[in-house]
C-alpha cells in the first residue's frame, strides 16, 4: 500500500509537447490498470495533440497489493506533486483534464486546486460509488464530460440520473458498455462504443 507517512513522490509521465509554444494543455489520468496506451485514452491524446495542445499523460501503475487496501490521500498528493513539478516552468491558459476510473478520484481534487479550477473536465468510467467523486462532479459549475457505460461495475443509475441537475455537465451513457467501455462478447459493437466516446469527446472538447 502507498504509506500516507511516506514522502510524496513523481509519477512517471509522458509530455508530447507542441513545436511551437501553446497556451492550451490536455492532461490525461488513466486507471488503475487501463494505461494511457489504452484506446480511449491513447486517441483524445491524439485528438488534443492535432488540435494544438500539449498532452501530459501521468504514467501511475498499481499492483493489486497497492490497490488493496488502497491510500486515496496519497495518490493524490502524489499526483498533485507531479503535476506542479511538471508545468513549473509554463503557463497554459486553456487546460482539459480527461480522467479514467481511478484516475477521477484525483480528478475530483484537482478541480479545487487554484491551478486547475477553470479546467474543462472529462470523466471517463467515473468511481460514481465514491462520494467525494460524485459530489465533485454534481458541484463543479465549469464544463465537464461524463461517459459511462450501464454495465459498468461503477455505474448507480440514481446517481447518473442525478449528475442531470448540474447544467455544466454534459452525460453519455454507453449501453452494455463495461468498466473499459467495451462489450467482450462484442468486439464490433465494441469497436462503434469507441467511435461513440472518441466523438463525444472531440464535440465535447470544439
């Protein structure tokens, strides 16, 4: 397990920065187990990249043994960490953070951070059973982006149905779409749930 005690740490991170200078930056905050090579996660970096932004994927891993029980504090903190020791050096002034699974626990701190509180928000998989990831994305009043699927072991249909009442969230329900918004005994259908998400997120993100 991540020791809360222990000094917070840099995760490994992949910047794809622009030739030129930007002012526009995509962060990307993958699962547990589901990377940024990962096609969701691997095509809105290329969407962003070929928009102009600079793309920074943080390349956290976890162990199941890291993962149960699992310091939710930590991981943040080390997240946080990586990201102000990453973009010391620049300014950006338009910034979308698309975040999967885990990765929206630290996504739900970010957005109260000074730095990240204007950020556009994408939540990709959401823990929607974690209140602290639900109640961000009911409060936060900048733009934002859920997809989930319906048979994903994280999905509460009260509490989808609930994120409606925010007029700054925009929701995508996937149908038989799992955690990794796939259908496994469908790899076409699974193929056209991608094409769906991927397209949400470039109309989402014009």
């Amino acid at each position: 397990m991540i020791n809360q005690k222990s000094e917070v740490k840099m995760f490994p991170i992949n910047l794809m920065k622009q030739k030129a200078t930007t002012t526009k930056l995509a962060i990307i905050l993958p699962g547990a187990g589901y990377t940024s090579q990962g096609p969701l996660l691997h095509f809105s970096s290329g969407h962003y990249f070929n928009q102009g932004f600079d793309v920074l994927q943080v390349n956290y891993r976890f162990s199941e043994s890291e993962l149960n029980p699992f310091d939710s504090e930590g991981f943040v903190a080390n997240v946080l960490h990586t990201l102000e020791e990453t973009l010391k050096e620049t300014a950006y002034d338009q910034c979308f953070i698309v975040a999967k699974s885990i990765g929206t626990i630290a996504l739900a701190n970010l957005l109260k951070h000074p730095t990240f509180h204007n950020a556009s928000a994408i939540w990709l998989t959401p823990l929607l059973h974690r209140d602290d990831v639900y109640q961000a994305m009911l409060q936060y009043e900048n733009n934002s982006f859920c997809i989930i699927g319906d048979k994903d072991f994280c999905y509460r249909e009260e509490r989808f149905a609930n994120l409606k009442s925010n007029p700054s969230l925009k929701t995508l329900l996937i149908p038989n779409g799992d955690h990794s918004l796939e259908n496994k005994e469908d790899v076409l259908g699974s193929i056209d749930m991608l094409k769906n998400v991927i397209d949400g997120v470039i109309q989402f993100s014009n």
